[in-house]
C-alpha cells in the first residue's frame, strides 16, 4: 500500500459545478496536509494547508481533514475554467525529518 | 525576494554521457529535494537533504543517479551514463521547516532533460 493514494482522474466538470478531490493516507505521524496547483509546464504550488483535522476556507477553496478516516479533501466552489489543473495532496511526516510525501495529483478539467 | 533557480533550464545530451543539474534553493532553507517528473506523470520523489541529518536517498532510481549539497545551500544531482528513460524534467524545492509553520515547498522552474 502506498504511503499516499490518489486518483490519477483526469476528472472533467463542468464550469460553475463543485469539485471534490481526495487523497487517502496509511501513515499516522503525517501531520501538516497541503494542496498544490500545478499548471501544465509549471511546477508545483502550494494552495492550502491544514494542520490536523478539521477545515480550512480560502474564497472558493475549501480543505478538509479527517484524521480519524485518514482522509483529507479539496473542495472548489464554482469552479472556473482556469482552475484547470494538476491538485498534487501532499503531508508532512514528523517522524521522517519532517519530509513531504506527494499524492500522485489528480488531473482536473473544468469544461466551459 | 529570490525564488528556487535551477539550470540549465534545457539539456540535450547523448546517451551514456554524464550530466550535472544545479539548484539553488531559498537562502535559509533548511530542506532541499529533488523530484522526476516525466510528462503526464506524477512527482517521482529522488532524494532529500534535511539540515545537517543524513539524506534520504530512498527515492534515487539507481546507483548512476546522486546528489550534493554544499555548505548547505547549492545542491547538484548527476546522472552518470544517461539513458533514455532518464528523459524528464528534474524539478528542485526548497523549504524552511520549523515550529508551527507547514513546511511549505517552493519549487524551481525545472530543467527539461533530453536524452537522445
């Protein structure tokens, strides 16, 4: 079982529509919980973090953690064609020199 | 202020030959890691300088692939007969680990990796 599992998608909505990614995870030392943005051809950055559980609201943006389900969520509201993108989930390991462990990104497709 | 620099931005280079990639991480970050990404695919995870602890190697590929970072600043990793499947954009990020804060990586632009 991998570490951090992601569905790869690519997941297509349609503008305006609620879009729902996840990430599950095995490790129970991960505490900080990080979303990336990658654009195509771009690398990574960094959207929101939440540390441990609960939720976390930014505009449009809303990421939630359950610790207990070790399941962490990126919800987008009214999704935009320019939210188009790789979201990469990504944790922080305390007990690894904090190292940062990425999902594999899911490949989003928001349709005008 | 600066971000992560990385270069060359582009390297063509034939197979077998050795190639040096240069990243220049945020000055005062702690952490510097380097990441494979072939086109389409998710981060491939390579290595990890933390501080002054050991790296973490587990994600090197192969003995041909290896990494510095001096003075804990500038890092090189090298590929030593490249081959094709070495193809990819190798991409570096740096961050600042401390007390309350996420972490949080900020990533270079890459170098695009051409083995021909």
């Amino acid at each position: 079982q991998k570490e951090v599992e992601q569905d790869p998608g690519p997941l297509s909505v349609p503008e305006g529509a609620i879009v729902s990614l996840n990430c599950t995870y095995s490790n129970s030392a991960f505490q900080y919980f990080m979303w990336y943005r990658q654009y195509s051809r771009k690398g990574p950055e960094l959207l929101m973090y939440t540390y441990s559980s609960g939720n976390k609201e930014d505009g449009r943006f809303t990421a939630q953690v359950d610790k207990s389900s070790k399941y962490i969520s990126l919800f987008i509201r009214d999704s935009q064609p320019s939210d188009s993108a790789t979201y990469l989930c990504a944790m922080r390991d305390m007990n690894r020199d904090d190292k940062i462990i990425f999902g594999k990104g899911t490949r989003l497709h928001i349709l005008p | 202020g600066a971000g992560v620099s990385q270069s060359p931005s582009n390297k063509v280079t034939e197979k077998g030959k050795d190639v040096e990639l240069r990243c220049d991480p945020i000055s005062g970050h702690t952490a510097l890691y380097w990441y494979r990404q072939s086109l389409g695919q998710g981060l491939e995870f390579l290595i990890y300088f933390q501080g002054n602890s050991a790296p973490d190697k587990s994600g090197l590929p192969s003995d041909r692939f290896s990494a510095e970072r001096t003075g804990g600043s500038v890092s090189t990793l090298t590929i030593q007969r490249t081959q094709q499947e070495d193809s990819a954009v190798y991409l570096c990020a740096s961050s600042l680990v401390s007390f309350g804060t996420s972490g949080q990586q900020y990533f270079g632009p890459g170098t695009r990796l051409t083995v021909t």
